[in-house]
C-alpha cells in the first residue's frame, strides 16, 4: 500500500494527509504495510515533501514579499536541492489582510537561490507557486546580482510596478556558480508572461490586484520583457521566454527563472522523480493519492493526476481521497482514478470537514480498507 498523496490546504499537511490514511487503513488491517511518500506538485509544500522523503531541511533568513525579513526552508540530498519559491515570497508570508500586488518582490527567492548554491547543490528544483508576486522575477534576479536601473541610473522600486521605470538592465553581475548548476523550474502553470492569458491576467487578481492593476503589471512587464531583448547578454532570447509555457508561472517568476537557464517541466514529474516514486510505486499493490479539492484543476498538472497517471503506466489501482469531489465517476476514470473518497460523503458540513479533517479523514480511509483489503 502507498500514500502518495498531497496537501489538504487550510487542514492537514501532505505529511498528515498519510498518518491519517494510515491509521484509517490499520483500524481495518492492523498489521497493513503502508508506504507513505507526500507529494507536492512544486507549489507550497514542496519543501515539506522533499523533507519527508528525508531531505535535509535548511533555514535562511532572507527578504520577505515587502522587505521584512522571515524564515525560509530548503531541503538538500545529495547535491540536489528543492527550493519553494513561496517559502520566501509567498502569499502566506505577507501580514495578516495586506496584499500588495504592485510592490511585493521575489528578491527572497533569489536569496534561496543563493543559499542552495552557497550549500553545494549543483541540481536545484525550483518550485513555483503561491506567489504574492508579480514582478517578473525581477527582485529574484536583483539578489543573485543583476541591475534594473531607471533613467536617473538609480534602482527601480520592487514589485511589478516599479518595472515600468525600467530604463536600463545588466545580468552581467549574476553569480557565476549559475553556470554549473542544473536549474529546473517545476511548475503546474504553463501560462505565458503577459496578453490574455499571461500572469497579470490571470493570477493578478488572487493578488489584490484591481482591473487597473492588471493593465498595469501586463504594460510593465511587457516593458520589462522589451528592455531585457535589447541587452547584449539576452537579446532575442527574452521575447521567446515570455511567450514560452510557464513564464507567467508565480507572477512571471517563470520568465526570470528561464532567464537564469531554468528547464521547464510539469512540477508534479519532477517532484516524483526527485522523491523516488518509481521504486515506491514498485513495491504497492494499491496507491491512495488525494489532494482537499479534487475538480477540474486536478486534472492540469495537479500532484493527484501526476500520481494516477504514473500508477496506471505501471498497471497499479488508484484510489483518491479529498475534502471535496467536484469530478464524474467518468472523468475520474479517465484520469486513472478508480473511485474517490471525500470527507464530504462522511461530514455533510463542508465547515466541519475543515475543522476536523483528521479524524475525518481517518474514517474515510476505514471506508477504503473495507473496499479494497478486507
């Protein structure tokens, strides 16, 4: 039996997700073998996954969304590092009901960046997702040495909104070690930098970003895309990277990762591969995956589809747990997905399901021993 499951956000961690499956499972079958390997997908719970499949967890103090100062993790194994961008400049990490759209900045993430290389990685998972930003990466690529300049030769103000002062830009200062290091960028979002379906667009508005506010970060970024195509060291490179899948990732980090010579990949793939899912998946004869809100985000990148479609190449059952169910039996079919379990067919109250996920969760899992084992 495996637990490859993620987060239930606002209730359990992708870590508690599995003690909860597990003790669920052993009321039915106490001396169950269970394998537990949390997942994530590169967005927040990355870091925590890749410590529970027994990374090394590293903290920094390094610039928050608006400058103050906060506690970052990494996690590091053996020359690899998994980085999670929200760990820095996330959402969660600015105060209590402020959202700044315009001014919040990446420059903590590339802090993180730089705490990885001073560490010895020499392969970094860059997970993006969560983001309180939308600046392009531009604060990220500030901190790893890089020079944004208006026309009075001072630096630009950080944020998405301080990248329409742009007048200059120099990536000849970004650290050398960049060179040696295989970046990877791990993304579900495979959206471009700016236009209809770009960051500002799309995401701005989960931000706090108003509808005059969108306009403005897509003309600044826009801006600042231009800028970067007319550098020696950039060039025509820069407008085939905003066009690219996964530029508009995190508020545009994408682009500024990309510029860095971050490979794309779907963030669900590289997480598998980095935590040993493989040889995981080998071993079970049943694999239980499940994130809080199976629907149809799930089935664009997200760690359940991941997870069902790896399983099924293998020819192994799946079976899904979640707060809430919004898929048919069919889709969930197609998805690799047997049957699934949400704490909603236990607890009506969506509010209660919440609150006590855990042992909730618990007696959805007896529901599947009962299915599946006994």
């Amino acid at each position: 039996m495996l637990v490859a499951a993620d987060k239930f956000k606002g209730s359990l961690t992708a870590v508690e997700v599995a003690e909860r499956v597990t003790a669920g499972l052993r009321r039915v079958v106490p001396d169950l073998a269970v394998e537990a390997l949390p997942v994530a997908d590169g967005g927040d719970g990355t870091v925590a996954a890749a410590v529970a499949a027994g990374f090394e967890r590293r903290e920094v103090r390094v610039a928050g969304p608006l400058g103050d100062e906060v506690t970052a993790a990494f996690a590091l194994r053996d020359g690899t590092a998994v980085v999670e961008m929200a760990e820095a400049s996330g959402l969660q990490r600015l105060p209590e009901g402020v959202l700044a759209p315009l001014t919040s900045s990446t420059y903590g993430s590339g802090e993180l960046l730089r705490a990885a290389l001073d560490a010895g990685a020499r392969t970094i998972v860059f997970g993006v997702g969560g983001s309180a930003t939308t600046d392009g990466g531009a604060g990220m690529l500030s901190a790893l040495g890089a020079r944004f300049l208006d026309g009075h030769g001072e630096p630009v103000a950080p944020g998405g909104g301080g990248l329409a002062d742009v007048a200059s830009a120099d990536l000849s200062g970004l650290d050398p070690r960049l060179t040696d290091v295989e970046l990877v960028l791990a993304s579900d979002v495979d959206n471009p930098l700016t236009g209809p379906k770009g960051a500002p667009a799309v995401y701005g508005p989960q931000k706090g970003a108003s509808p005059q506010d969108v306009e403005t970060l897509d003309a600044a970024l826009t801006h600042f895309a231009k800028v970067l195509a007319g550098t020696v060291t950039v060039g025509a490179r820069a407008a085939e990277y905003a066009a690219s899948p996964g530029a508009g990732a995190a508020g545009g980090i994408g682009f500024g990762a990309m510029l860095l010579g971050a490979r794309f990949r779907p963030g669900i793939e590289v997480m598998l591969d980095v935590l040993g899912f493989a040889p995981a998946l080998e071993r079970a004869d049943l694999v239980i995956t499940g994130e809080g809100s199976l629907d149809e985000q799930t089935l664009h990148g997200k760690a359940p589809a991941g997870v069902a479609s790896a399983a099924r190449a293998a020819g192994k059952e799946v079976v899904a747990v979640c707060g809430r169910l919004a898929l048919a039996p069919e889709v969930l079919g197609r998805a690799g997905i047997r049957r699934a379990y949400p704490l909603t067919d236990v607890e009506p109250d969506v509010a209660k399901c919440i609150a006590d996920a855990g042992p909730i969760l618990e007696r959805v899992a007896e529901r599947i021993g009962r299915d599946f084992l006994a």
